[in-house]
C-alpha cells in the first residue's frame, strides 16, 4: 500500500501536456500558463478542456470533471484502476521512472482573471464574431455584455455572461474562458415556462430561432452541465421546463437526469436531431436559406 501511494506521488509529477503530445493530443491554444484541447475523453468540436501547466492539473468545462493526471488515464481508459493506470504512464513514457528521486518544486499560482470594465457589446471584432454564428447583436445585447478583463496584467476582451454568483462566462473568436466563481446563468421576468441551455450561444440561437419565446419564457444558461444539480429547487417552480442541451454524450446523459428529476420537464432536442446543438441548427438554416435566394 505504501508502495503503491508513492508511485502515485510520483506519477502526479509527470506533465499532463507531456502525456497527451505522447498520446497524440496537441493543443488548440496555448501560453505559458495553460493549455486547451478538444477533449481526449469525448467528442467536441470546440476545445473546453483546459490544462493548468501551473498546477499540472485538468479540466473539462464540456463535463465540469477534472484532475490529475491519474484520473486523466483513468478516464481515457475506460475506469480502469490505478494499477492500470500506472502501467499506462510507464508505457507511454518510458523514461519515467518511480525510482526516481521525488524533487520538491515551488510553484507559483495560476493567474486570475480580473474584470477592468462591463460595456454594452460594440466592438467590431465581436459583432462580427456573433455574426459568424449567425446571432443578431442586438439580441445578444439584451442579456451578454462586452467585458474587458486582464490575465497576468495582458488585456483582452470578450462577450460576457454573467451567472448568478456574480461570475462571468468569457467568449472571443479565441478564446473560451470563465471569470469565478463559476455558477449557471438566469433571466426571470415571472414568465410560467422555463427554457435549459448549456451554453449562452445555445441561448443566443435559441433567440434568433424563436424570436417570440421571451414574451412566453424564462431562461436558464447551465453553463456547464455539472451543474444540473443546481437548478432542481429553481426549475421546481415552473409548470414545464423545456431542455435544449447538446446533441453530445454529456448533454444526452445530463438530459436525461433532469428528466428522472423533474417531472415538469421535456427534452426539446428533437428541434436539433440532426445536428450537435441550436447554433449549428441556426447555421445550416441560414446556408440553406442563401442557397434558396441563389
């Protein structure tokens, strides 16, 4: 047992991004302190899943699961044990050692995002992006806002969606961030239905899809489907809680145990069967639509 608990000591040592460029993963985005990869352990089109260079550590927004890079192997291998997956490490990185001398390695912090200003969405980098994704706007104003923040004292800016904790979600053409705490997002004018997205583009599509919905609902943004737990006392006191969660392994299994929890829910995905979520419905909606003007 003592054996086994310093080998796992010793393998928490071996770097994460090491680990996947040997696996075959490369990174989408990357600085000195972090690096974002569509996810190694499901299917995603946009890269969520963040590893701390810091503090050798990884998160997957897409599931709010994270770790060491134990629980990584373990989770690319389909639960196996910890044995499994020291054998795994030893394999793929054969100069690792658990010989090894354990040297003690001062760290400094990851840097936290600092909110400097909260701005109506104008910039023209923004409005652009929005348009890429086909979302008018001056529908995304009505809830989004455009932040600027700093990160290790560089500036950048981003759409911003505020949760109810006082957090921020962060989207650029670049760059998916969160500014803590993390929390799920909700905009409540006393309406009787209540519509579930898990990110705010989902929301924004949701808009522009159906522009007459918010004189009908309220909405709620997961932001992260780990948070389902969250909304049950919230989502409680609506006659119907329609849920539009993504076409993906996480969203399907997230769905479904809101549907076990409330009763008063629906799954709305049929809307979007074909398709992974409402952005990429709304998408191909407006490109089949240029091909019937043409």
């Amino acid at each position: 047992m003592k054996n086994n608990k310093l080998q796992c000591d010793k393998a928490r040592e071996i770097p994460i991004t090491e680990f996947l460029k040997r696996s075959g993963y490369s990174p989408v985005k990357e600085n000195q302190h972090s690096a974002w990869y569509l996810s190694p352990i499901r299917k995603e089109n946009d890269a969520s899943f963040k590893v701390s260079k810091v503090l050798n550590r990884w998160y997957d927004h897409g599931i709010g699961k994270g770790g060491n890079i134990i629980d990584l192997v373990i989770e690319m291998n389909n639960n196996c044990s910890v044995s499994d997956a020291l054998r795994i490490l030893v394999k793929n990185i054969p100069s690792f050692s658990f010989q090894q001398q354990n040297n003690v390695v001062e760290l400094a912090p990851e840097p936290e995002i600092q909110i400097d200003k909260i701005l109506p969405i104008r910039h023209p980098a923004l409005i652009k992006y929005l348009l890429q994704r086909k979302i008018d706007a001056k529908t995304a104003s009505c809830f989004a806002s455009q932040i600027h923040y700093s990160i290790d004292q560089k500036r950048y800016f981003a759409l911003g969606l505020e949760n109810v904790s006082g957090g921020w979600e962060l989207r650029n053409p670049y760059y998916k961030n969160a500014a803590a705490p993390k929390d799920f997002s909700y905009f409540t004018t006393g309406k009787q239905l209540l519509s579930v997205t898990e990110g705010m583009f989902d929301f924004f599509s949701l808009l522009m899809l159906y522009p007459g919905l918010p004189h009908q609902s309220d909405f709620l943004v997961l932001n992260s489907v780990s948070f389902i737990n969250r909304i049950h006392k919230m989502a409680q006191n609506y006659p119907k809680v329609g849920l539009y969660l993504d076409n993906d392994s996480a969203g399907k299994k997230a769905t479904k145990q809101l549907l076990a929890d409330l009763t008063n829910s629906v799954d709305m995905s049929a809307i979007y069967k074909n398709t992974k979520d409402l952005n990429q419905l709304l998408i191909a909606r407006n490109q089949r639509q240029r091909r019937s003007v043409r």
